[in-house]
C-alpha cells in the first residue's frame, strides 16, 4: 500500500532545534512518507549541518536552494519552488513551523488546496514592526490546523477569528528537545567544558554573559549604537556568537565592539547549551533562546520592544531592555536587577516535555481521517449589509 505522503518545511535553525524529535518520530510513522523539505533559508554550515548532525536529526529529502537579494525576492523564490514540489509530490498535508520567511511558502499550498499545518501558530507580539508578526498572521489565517503552546495562544487567535475547533493546545516544543538533548546527557556537556573550553575562549565559567542579537527591529544604526551602548556597561565579559547579517551591518555602520566583548562566527548547538548553562546569563534578541534559557535555569535580558514569549517574564526569568527606548533605564540600573537573577531558582511554566508525541498523534489521526476541514463554529456568524443594492436594476 503506498504512504501518505506528509512535506514539513524547514529554513532556519531554530526551526531544525524545536523539529527535532517531531522530525524523527513522523519519521518511525508505518503509514506515512515525510518529505523533509529545506528552503535554504539558513545555508552554511554553521548555521545547518552542524545541527543536524549534533540533534541526529535526517538530512532534507529536498533542499530548494531559495535566494533572493532581499526579503521579497527571497520569499517569491521560496513559493514559485514549494509549488513545483508540491505539485510534484502531492502531499496530504503540509508543516510549516514558526514565524521567519519560509513560512510565506504557505501560499503555495494554499493556491494548491493542499492543507496547511503551522506548528508554533497564535504567537503574537503585537509589534507590527516585526516582519515575523506579519508572517505569523499570514499563515495563522491560511492555515488549517494550529498546533499552538498555550491556551493564551489559543485565546489570541480566537480573538482574531480563527476557528477554535482547529486550534489545538500542545505545549512547547523546546522542553521536549532540551529533554532528550541537554538533561539526560548532562555529563557529557559536563565533560565538554573542561578547562580547555573556557581557555580557549578567553572566558571564565560563571564570569561572563551569552549574546546574540539578528532581529531586524534591531540591526537599524541607532538600535545597534543603543545595544553597544548598554553591553559597555556590562560588569562582566560578553561572549557574543553573531550571525553574518548582524556582523555586516556591523561593518556598514562602522560600529567597533567595545573591549569587553568577544565576538564569533555563529556556533553549534551542542557549544550554545555549554555556554549558557555555565554563563551568568544571556542578553538577546531570540525567542527560542529565552525559552531555552528558561528552562535552563539561566537568567536572560530580552532586548526587545515587545514579546511573543512573556512566559519567562512571569516566572521571573528574564527583565528587558528596549533598544527603541534606551533611555527608560539607566543601563547600570538594568544590570543591577540582571546580577540579581544569578542563582534565583524557578519553576518554568512552558511544558511537559510531550508537544512531539501530542502534535504526531493528532496529526495521524487528521490524516486518516482526511480531518482538516475550514467550517466554522455554531456560534459563527457574519453578517453582510447589503442594504446599498438597488434590486430594480435588472441584471445584465
């Protein structure tokens, strides 16, 4: 009997972290056929392969090799690609997970009737300036199922109109993969950072902050002078992993990292939890690392506008900064409450460690069932003023 055939869509690391273990149990699923599909969003091999190969995850079936100069040719290349796959190997159903660019390839499906799922659905910010608000709107709204975390989340998209019947609570899937990667092989990364690993980084273990920074809100010259500004006054070393496009714009605004911080070229996986877990804290811009961060037990200092993720502020794991608003606190008052969450325990709130196993199980059943119907509720209705219609002019 031939599988039904199932496309997940991929581009960009953090996608691959929180796909992980989904990835390899649709995998072991007899009657269906995943079809790993990579944008080519995120390309080098620090920025993929490695962390493929460190979460053991299995290589794309198909790597589109999208590209574009900017985020509209990028984008545009990504769908006229997804629909000659889709196409191609018609699929029952396609994943798309997250908020990034590659998301917009859901458009492809949807001019097909192929169903969409999006993992990670009803996160918002409410910050419009964010590109992947936009791009989380978009499929939320095409989508025919949303697997999202939390019942908020739920609540915010009902609020928006979505169907509550296709919204489906499981979870974060970052407890899941820090599971099975970090808690359960905790003396292996305790055997990773020896002396040599902190030598040969020019850092000591407790004594220095984790960086990283790529959101576009922030790479604009007076966000990134404003970021400058309040990591000089860090009272510690900052190690700081930067991805390309943040170096290059470093570079175009002729910004000169004060002498406290050590800049690198971006770093697997498998180093990103050895830092974190034995810095002080991060300061960043990521969503998934906050999470991470939380779960780990290590403070973070967000620096941004607004979140999508506030349930790290709620258990006490994480203050802000606004680099739109530098001024709001002094940058010596920030890291004051930052040194205070050194060593505060808390309890996160972000999941059972099940979302894989929960998504897998309802999404065979879907299948199976052909379940991925757009009809909305009893309690639906929308009613159109057709008032203006003038009915003594014949039709034509």
């Amino acid at each position: 009997m031939q599988k039904k055939k199932i496309a997940l869509v991929l581009g960009i690391r953090p996608d691959v972290i929180r796909a992980s273990i989904l990835i390899k149990m649709l995998k072991q699923v007899d009657e269906f056929e995943l079809v790993f599909i990579w944008s080519g969003q995120h390309y080098s091999d620090n920025l993929k392969d490695i962390f493929f190969r460190q979460l053991e995850v299995p290589k794309p079936d198909i790597e589109l090799g999208a590209e574009g100069s900017n985020d509209a040719e990028l984008v545009a290349s990504i769908i006229t690609k997804l629909a000659k796959v889709f196409s191609e190997i018609g699929p029952e159903a396609v994943i798309f997970l997250g908020d990034t660019n590659t998301v917009a390839g859901c458009i492809a499906a949807a001019q097909l009737n192929i169903p969409i799922v999006h993992i990670e659905g009803c996160m918002r910010s409410y910050d419009w300036r964010m590109p992947e608000e936009k791009y989380r709107t978009l499929i939320d709204h095409l989508a025919d199922v949303i697997y999202t975390y939390f019942d908020e989340y739920k609540m915010q998209g009902i609020a928006e109109g979505l169907n509550p019947n296709n919204i489906v609570v499981v979870d974060n899937l970052i407890v899941d993969v820090l599971n099975e990667f970090y808690f359960t092989r905790k003396e292996y990364y305790n055997n990773l950072t020896d002396q040599n690993f902190f030598r040969d980084r020019g850092i000591k273990k407790n004594g220095y902050y984790v960086m990283t920074c790529h959101r576009r809100e922030n790479l604009d010259c007076d966000s990134l002078q404003n970021i400058i500004s309040l990591i000089t006054a860090s009272p510690f070393p900052i190690f700081f992993p930067a991805g390309y496009r943040t170096q290059s714009m470093l570079l175009a605004y002729n910004i000169v990292m004060p002498p406290n911080v050590i800049m690198v070229d971006p770093v697997g996986y498998e180093e990103l939890l050895c830092l974190l877990v034995n810095s002080r804290g991060v300061i960043t811009d990521s969503g998934t690392i906050v999470e991470e961060a939380c779960v780990l037990g290590v403070p973070s200092l967000q620096m941004r506008k607004s979140t999508e993720r506030p349930q790290v502020y709620d258990v006490g794991a994480s203050i802000k900064f606004d680099p739109a608003l530098p001024e709001e606190y002094p940058h010596e008052v920030i890291f004051k409450k930052f040194k205070s969450l050194f060593g505060k325990k808390w309890e996160h709130n972000l999941g059972d460690g099940r979302a894989s196993e929960r998504i897998v199980n309802d999404l065979i059943a879907r299948v199976n069932n052909r379940d991925f119907n757009r009809h909305k509720p009893d309690n639906y209705h929308v009613r159109i003023d057709r008032s203006y219609r003038d009915d003594s002019i014949p039709s034509t």
